[in-house]
C-alpha cells in the first residue's frame, strides 16, 4: 500500500488536520463524493424493469448489495440497508422479539457500543425476556467467559467484533461457536472492526453482522447482512404495498439511492488500496491485509511513544486489537487533552463513545477517556504531531 498515494486521494486530509477521529467516521475520498454527486445527476427515480431510469435505479441498488457482500464476504441477497446501524438493529430486534416471551434470555456484552447493546435490552424487557449480561476483564478488556449464561434458554447473543472504546477483539467464532450449540442466533457489530480488518462473515460464525459504511471512507448510511434464507422466516413491520421480498422486505421507505453510489465506490476504493487483478472480494482482502499491516505498524509507534509519556495511562490491553487505543492522562480531564491537541489541529476526541457500559465497567464512569484511532490514510507524521501534542501537555 503506497501511503502517499492513498492520502492524495482524501482531498480533506489537505487541510493539515491530523485525524485520529476515525472510529467516529472516517475521511471521504474524492472518488466516493464523486459517485454520490453523479448518482444524484444520472437519472435515477424509482426502481423497476420496465424503463431505462428504473433500471438504472435498480442496478444502483444491486450494486451497493453486491459491494457489501464482496466487503464481508456475503450472499447479495441478504444486505438490508438502512439509516444508521442503530436503526437497523433497533428493527431486527423488535421482529426478533415479537417471538420472545418469559423464560426466554438473551445475552449482551459490557464492551459493546450500546447501538448492540440497548436495542436488545429494550426488546428483551418488552417481551418479558430476561437479560444476561457478559462483562470482561476491566484491565485486559478481554471478555469474560460466556459458557456460564447460555443455556437452551437464549435466543440471541449480540457481541461485538471490535470495541470501538478499547479496539479489544474477542473471539467472535469461539462465542458464536457455544451460541450455536444451544440454539441461540448471533448479532455481531462489525462497525468498528470492519474498517481495520478483513471480515468474513462465514468465519465469525454470527446470523446477522452489522456494519456502518461511513466508518468506512464511505456515505452515512448502515447495512446489515444474513443469510437470505434467515431473513425469509422473519417478519418485520412493513407497509402493505412494499415489496415483501428480501431483503426489501427489511427496508423501510425509498432507499438514498445516491448513498448506495457511494458505498460501491468505497468498497470499490478500498479494492483498490493494493493495485492488483482478480475478483473485487480477493482485491479486497488483499487491500484489508495491507491496512492492517499498516495500521499495526503505526500502533506500534504509538503505543511506544505513549509508554514514554508520564502520567499517561492506556487503558485495555488485548492480545488482538484494532488500533483504537484509549488513554487519560493523569491531572488533565480527558476534555480538557482533547481540547489542547484540537488546538493544535489533531484531532483525538473525548468520551464514552456511547460505550457507555464499557466505560463504566472499566472504572472510567461516563467521562472516558481521550480516544486514538488509527485508519488506512494514517502517517507516521500524524502520531509524531499527536506525542508532540501531549509532551506540550505535559510540559
Ligand atoms: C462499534 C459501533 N457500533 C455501532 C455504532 C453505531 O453506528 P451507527 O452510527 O451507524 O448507528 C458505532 C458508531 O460509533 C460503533 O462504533
């Protein structure tokens, strides 16, 4: 992966900012914003057969299906689209739960984002379900041992592939693995992991995986993936003339066709990363490799250069991690270093990041922390400008 080459392609990254902000949705490169403004301009309405304007609305459509599928490697036919992946995995759960009743369990994790959390608390307490709750280790962040909750009880286990607070990876096949064998389903988050890593939706074992393209060099929208024949049996609220189809069965209202552009140009950009030949899944995974290479690289740097500070404090050591590291820095509010390197135009936010329950749970209460976040278009110069920032701090 030519580094140089990659940043050219951010037309924001001219702007001098050093990006640490990626976990909370990444740059865009021009290629993306081009394909969402020609959408826009080429004669799209409403999908069909039976003209060429509905046919080229539906190519759109299977177009950004198949880049999906082609990113996790899924079936077209089993990507719903929808607003964020909060609404999404607010519906599945109200259509999961509508089969819920007392004596069933259902179990959610303390690292999750509450995007996987919350929807499925709501929805357990609704049917008179009861809630498990698997925490993890508040120094290693590493999850706890699930065995223990399971039983022929659960219907659904919802974990995430990667902590958006602590990049912690859990072995989502080994969870999904123990689901399967009492008959739970599994809901995985794949928002955070997704941008860092190669995913493959058969080898983490989950029914249903959720991700969000603008975390992705891509527009704001979400999409979660199944197995179509999954999504045959499930009966979400719709209207009564759309189509009943899956997986437009899932999809509420007209889909921002524009922003389906854009996700094929991302997967497409992201395809590209490594120059290469062949199928876009094979090109994509190869590009992910390299991201991760890259990524794993730059952490080093960082996490060394972190360990050399005084008084700065990483929290989470995981075995396997993205490269979202969150830190505090002792006598200064994590606001307040948040605000010093805005200052100087480095850009690491503040917070829980809505992993409300994971802040808690490792003693950070709902100030968190100072969050880093490594992404492809990462420089070495970027982690120089964020330790510099922080020695500044420290005087
Ligand atoms: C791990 C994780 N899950 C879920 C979400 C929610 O995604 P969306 O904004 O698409 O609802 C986020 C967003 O920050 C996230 O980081």
């Amino acid at each position: 992966m030519d580094l140089e080459h990659v940043r050219a392609q951010f037309p924001s990254l001219a702007l001098g900012t050093a990006h640490f902000d990626g976990p909370g949705g990444s740059q865009v490169p021009s290629v993306v914003a081009q394909a969402v403004a020609d959408a826009m301009t080429s004669g799209l309405c409403q999908r069909g057969a039976l003209s060429a304007t509905e046919r080229r609305t539906d190519a759109v459509v299977a177009g950004a299906r198949q880049a999906v599928a082609d990113l996790v490697g899924g079936d077209a036919g089993g990507v719903v689209f929808g607003r964020s992946m909060t609404q999404l995995t607010f519906d599945l759960a109200r259509t999961l739960s509508a089969g819920w009743g007392p004596g069933d369990e259902v179990v959610v994790t303390r690292l999750d984002h509450d995007a996987d959390i919350r929807p499925w608390v709501i929805a357990a307490e609704r049917a008179g379900a009861t809630v498990r709750w698997l925490g993890f280790d508040p120094v290693t962040t590493e999850l706890d041992d699930i065995a223990p909750l399971l039983s022929e009880r659960t219907r659904l286990v919802a974990v995430t592939a990667a902590s958006n607070l602590f990049g912690t990876r859990p072995d989502v096949a080994a969870v999904a693995a123990q689901a399967h064998a009492v008959g739970a389903l599994v809901h995985l988050d794949a928002v955070h992991l997704a941008p860092h890593a190669p995913v493959d939706l058969a080898a983490t074992g989950a029914d249903f995986l959720v991700l969000s393209p603008y975390k992705l060099f891509g527009p704001h929208l979400g999409a979660l993936v199944a197995d179509p024949a999954l999504l045959e049996g499930l009966r979400p609220d719709k209207l009564l003339p759309s189509s009943d189809a899956v997986p437009e069965r899932f999809e509420l209202g007209t889909l921002p066709y524009e922003l389906l552009a854009g996700v094929t140009a991302a997967v497409d950009f992201i395809a590209s990363l490594v120059p290469g030949e062949g199928p876009r899944r094979e090109r994509v995974l190869a590009s992910m490799a390299a991201v991760e290479e890259h990524e794993a690289g730059l952490l080093r740097r960082l996490l060394d250069g972190l360990a050399d500070l005084d008084g700065v404090t990483v929290h989470g050591r995981a075995a396997r991690r993205t490269p979202t590291v969150l830190f505090t820095v002792a006598g200064h509010s994590p606001r307040d270093v948040h605000a010093h390197l805005g200052a100087q135009d480095v850009n690491a936010p503040s917070g829980h990041f809505y992993a409300v329950e994971a802040s808690r749970h490792a003693g950070l209460g709902d100030t968190g922390g100072v969050r880093v976040g490594l992404a492809a278009y990462s420089s070495p110069d970027d982690v120089d400008r964020l330790l510099t920032g922080l020695r500044s701090l420290l005087g």
